[in-house]
C-alpha cells in the first residue's frame, strides 16, 4: 500500500479574465457548469463557489 499519486488532477480552477469594465475570475472546471452566476465572479463570488463545491456533498445536495 502506498500513499503516493503519481497522477494530479484537480476539480477546479479559476480564471482571471477583463472586460472593458475590469478584472474578474472564471471558473474553469465541471463545477461551473450549468451555474448562471457563475460567469464573471468577483473574490467573493470566487469563495462561494468553492464553499459551495465543499459543502453541497455533506448536506446531500
């Protein structure tokens, strides 16, 4: 039994993207998908959406 992975992979990432009316993140990974709200998020709307990817398995969403 070992406890190493010689693979890396990861669920998602973020984005820093601009507009003509300033900087953002996106999301990049499968979690982003199919969320409206998630297109042009702010530091906090970034946390969020992490929160959310934590959290939503343990409350059975």
């Amino acid at each position: 039994m070992s406890d190493r992975s010689d693979g890396s992979s990861f669920n998602e990432s973020l984005s820093v993207a601009h507009d003509d009316q300033g900087l953002f993140l996106q999301p990049l990974g499968m979690a982003s998908l199919g969320r409206r709200d998630s297109k042009k998020l702010t530091f906090e709307g970034a946390a969020e959406l992490y929160w959310d990817m934590l959290i939503r398995p343990l409350q059975g969403r």
